[in-house]
C-alpha cells in the first residue's frame, strides 16, 4: 500500500490548537480536518489552519459535517440547510484542502424508512448539488460508508454504489471506512468492487459490533488482510482515533506490518 497516514480526531470537543501543531513532528503526513464542533474552520481558528497549511507539509482532507446534518432527508428545509452546511463546510476550507471531502450519505427517519426510494433519491440529488460545489474549487467528494445500523444510510456496497451511479459525477467516490465494515461484516466486498473507485480510507479498529475508534491492532480487525485488500490504494490513510497518542499507537502498527 503506497499510501500517506493521515490523523483525524473524533473528538470535536476538545481544542486542536493543543495537538494539531505536533501532527508532523509525530510523523502524520496529513491532517483530516472535522468541520464541526471546535475543528470549525472559522474565525481564529481558520488562520491556525492557514498557519498549518503554509508552514507544513502536512496535507489536508476535510470531514463535511456529520452531527444533526441529514442529505437524505425528506424534509425539505432540513435537506436543504444540511446542503448548505456541508456545501458551506466547503467552501470555508477550500483553500487550504488537497483534494478529498468526504459526505455522510444520509439515514432514514420515521418517515423515510416508509419511502426508502425518495430518501436515497434525495441523498442523491445532495450529493449532486455538494459535488458541483466541489467542482468549483478542484476537489473531489468521497461518500463514506456507514455503521450496521438500520436506520443508517449506504451501509452496505451495494447501497453505496447505488448512490454513487446515481450521482453519476466525475469528482465523486467513495471512502471505505474499514472499521465500519468490520461492523457490517462487508470489508471483503468492498476490496472486491472495481465499479466505483475507493478515493479515500478511513482507519480505527473494534470488535465488529460497535464503532469504538479504537486504535489500530486494539480490536478484531484482520489488518493484513486490510493492507492485502488496499494494495494498490495510493490515496490518504487517515487514521480516526481519539488522540494522538492513540494515533501514532496506530500509525506505528500499521508502519510495523509494512515494513
């Protein structure tokens, strides 16, 4: 696998200016930036970024907005405000992203699991608008795949893949989150499809059941097969923990099992 080891922190809560100017010095090639929480990328912080983005080699993904954002929704306003979000995530960080932003497809609510057509439909015609947005600026948009649950959207490849040929646009791919997959029993099947490309990859290990963000070699995850399935993945290996001690723990096995 000839790839670069990205961190990103699932913790939003807690300030990045305290680890992310250590990111490098660690070892990290990159940074995935989460567009929520304390890692927004306005005001103060957003000249920190720019601070990392010049005085670093350090390359940059961005998390679109996840928590209360829903592409799917049949809700009209609230499709349309969490477009808006994710397309203003975007276009406030644009500037210092290489390349990838990777999108939530969605989940059902009470009402949409009763029009399950119209909800993937409408995650479709979002992902349209966010991939025109991202078009503007040179960037690709990686759909990610989501955790063994029901009302969760693009959990399986199937699913997934139906999304994206539904979109049917240039810039757009898919992120396989294999410690998702590891929970939905799917990770073999994803290596196996060669009809929408894996642009991005997300890291963190579990126990198959739920999604702990456990550092990598800590869960039940097979990881040679991982790097055996990602052999030809030349993209970001963006490692998603929740510090950056458990961060380098997993960079170090992960550099272990290559070397």
């Amino acid at each position: 696998m000839n790839a670069k080891i990205s961190y990103s922190s699932v913790d939003a809560t807690t300030n990045p200016v305290d680890w992310m100017y250590s990111l490098e010095d660690a070892g990290f090639q990159g940074w995935e930036i989460v567009a929520e929480g304390l890692q927004k990328v306005d005001g103060e912080f957003k000249e920190r970024v720019r601070e990392i983005y010049e005085t670093t080699n350090l390359v940059l993904s961005l998390h679109t907005p996840l928590s209360d954002v829903n592409i799917a929704s049949v809700n009209e306003r609230i499709w349309a405000e969490s477009v808006r979000q994710v397309k203003e995530s975007i276009e406030d960080t644009h500037e210092f992203i290489d390349n990838i932003c990777v999108v939530h497809p969605g989940l059902f609510s009470p009402l949409s699991i009763q029009m399950p057509d119209k909800a993937v439909q409408k995650a479709i015609a979002g992902l349209r608008a966010i991939c025109e947005t991202a078009s503007e600026y040179g960037l690709r948009i990686a759909v990610e795949n989501l955790i063994s649950i029901n009302m969760l959207m693009g959990r399986t490849p199937d699913e997934l893949v139906r999304i994206v040929r539904g979109v049917d646009r240039d810039n757009l791919g898919i992120c396989l989150d294999v410690a998702h997959a590891n929970t939905t029993k799917t990770l073999d099947e994803f290596f196996r499809r060669n009809d929408v490309d894996i642009i991005h990859m997300h890291v963190s290990d579990n126990f198959g059941t739920d999604d702990l963000h456990l550092p990598v070699g800590e869960g039940n995850l097979d990881w040679k097969k991982v790097l055996n399935g990602a052999n030809d993945y030349e993209g970001l290996v963006v490692i998603e923990v929740y510090s950056v001690e458990a961060g380098i723990k997993s960079m170090e096995y992960l550099r272990n099992l290559t070397s």
